[in-house]
C-alpha cells in the first residue's frame, strides 16, 4: 500500500464530528461564512471535512509532512482550502488574523504556554479557541467497553494520555472556558477496525503484531452483527475566548458618540427646522409677488 492509499483509508476510518457538534459551533459561536478558521491536527482532518462549506476561509495545520501534502493534492480544487505543514507552536500565519482555532488531541503534544503565545499572535480579538478530543462510551455489555478494555490491556490507558487537567485549562485559557458533550457512533467492518487500531498503535509509537490482529478479532467476533460493529464514543469540547478585550478605538469611539447623540439630534431638529422655514417662505413669496413665467 502506498502513502497515498494509507492516508485515504486513514480519512475513512476517522471518528467523524457529529452534526449536533456543528449546530452548536453555528448557534452558539455564530461560526459563519465570515470566518477564517485554523484546524491543527496530525492525521485527521475530520474537522476541515466538517466545515468545508461553512467558512470564508479553512487552514488545515499538520506536523506531518507527507499528510498536510495529502491533503492540498485532494483539495485543490477548493479555493477555501490551504494546507499547511509546520508546528503550531510557530506558524508563517500574519497576526491577528485568524478568528477561531480547533485543535484535537495534538495539543498534548506540544509546550502549551508556546501554544497560547502563537495563538494569542494570529488570532483577532474574541476569537474562540477550542481543543476536542473523542472518548469510548462505556456502557455495559456494548463493544466500545469491550474495545475501550481491550485498548487499555494491550496497549496503555487511553484516558490516561487523552486527558487534561482543570489546572492545564484554566492556564491555557486565561479568560475561562466551558466544556460541552456530544454522542455519536460509527459502523466498522473488521477490516476498518483494524485499521483504525493500528492508528492508535501508531500514535502512540506501538508495534502492530499478529497477535493484537486475532485477540481484536474475537472481541470483534463477540459483538458483530452482520459482519459489523457500532462503536459509541462521545465527543468532548473544551473551548473559550482568547485575546478578550474591548478594543481602545471602539471604547473611545462609543463614548465620543454616546456624548456627541444629544447634539447631534439637536442638529437634525435645527436642519429641518431651516427646510421647513424656506419652504414656507417661499410659498409666502409666490403669493405676495406670484410666481415667474
């Protein structure tokens, strides 16, 4: 299998973003047409395919090099797209320039003061930053506990490497930030689920061998129906304003016209005042000397 090929069955075995999730970016965050938005990630561009149609403009971020040219080969024919390979921890993007950053579990991957420091350059005032990440739901005798077991036996706890602290967000997000849920499942043949583990064991530098291939098979084997799986998980948001401020200009601009409407009501009255008296004037003048031929 070539690059080209492992990256395409990377992009399909992605746990996708729900809809509900871009319901809440629109309604909530007023995410639009207007925006230029950064999607910084390793290998899964799940949120650029998300929101391909919904924004001005999308910057899809890789530390992968090989992925990020992926990426601009199979959408170059978007003129709203741009793939970039570099760190997010120092980017050629001009300041504030940019009015909303997601970034998935690659934020663990890099020194999060560099990471605020890059984003509080690129991004404009009250922008949004948020960091998502996905998580098994366990419910009993379902196969994403299984499976979420399985990944936990074999290779390491994923919660452990996935989560962030209450201490590491608020640092990160010096203004506060809020947290949001969203459920979703996804079908898998055994050949995808293979796939996507071998992902995970790759992410996290495992070795992939024959014998996690037969031990996942008989999970697989346990719960499919049809030769297919559902496997739950929910989709975990943390998100929150950086760079939050009322800009000086705009301070000095509403208390400048806050103090300046009285007079300028006043103006219009006198203006219109004028137009009336003329007018009148004018037709007292027609009737006194009767009006030129």
């Amino acid at each position: 299998m070539n690059q080209e090929q492992s990256h395409n069955n990377l992009q399909e075995v992605a746990l996708p973003y729900s809809k509900e999730f871009l319901a809440f970016l629109k309604a909530d965050l007023k995410l639009g047409k207007k925006y230029v938005v950064l999607d910084i990630h390793t290998q899964n561009a799940q949120i650029s395919h998300l929101l391909f149609q919904q924004v001005h403009l999308l910057c899809s971020l890789s530390p992968d090099a090989s992925y990020a040219q992926f990426l601009q080969n199979k959408y170059r024919q978007r003129p709203n797209f741009i793939s970039i390979h570099t760190s997010p921890s120092n980017t050629p993007i001009e300041d504030d320039s940019i009015d909303c950053i997601f970034i998935d579990e690659t934020f663990r991957s890099f020194d999060n003061q560099k990471l605020k420091q890059e984003f509080e350059r690129i991004l404009r005032l009250n922008s949004y930053v948020l960091i998502t990440k996905h998580e098994y739901l366990n419910r009993s005798e379902n196969f994403s506990r299984a499976y979420a077991r399985w990944i936990e036996d074999v290779l390491i706890p994923e919660t452990e490497a996935n989560n962030l602290s209450t201490s590491e967000l608020k640092e990160f997000y010096s203004n506060g930030f809020k947290q949001q849920f969203f459920q979703h499942q996804k079908s898998f043949s055994l050949e995808e689920l293979l796939s996507y583990t071998q992902v995970i064991f790759s992410k996290n530098a495992i070795n992939w061998t024959p014998q996690h291939k037969d031990s996942l098979q008989k999970v697989f084997q346990q719960f499919s129906k049809k030769n297919k799986i559902i496997l739950e998980y929910k989709t975990v948001v943390y998100f929150g304003l950086f760079n939050y401020s009322v800009p000086e200009i705009s301070l000095r601009k509403s208390i400048f016209f806050n103090i300046l409407r009285p007079f300028a009501f006043g103006f219009y009255v006198l203006v219109k005042s004028n137009i009336y008296l003329w007018k009148a004037l004018y037709k007292i003048k027609d009737k006194l000397f009767g009006k030129k031929s």
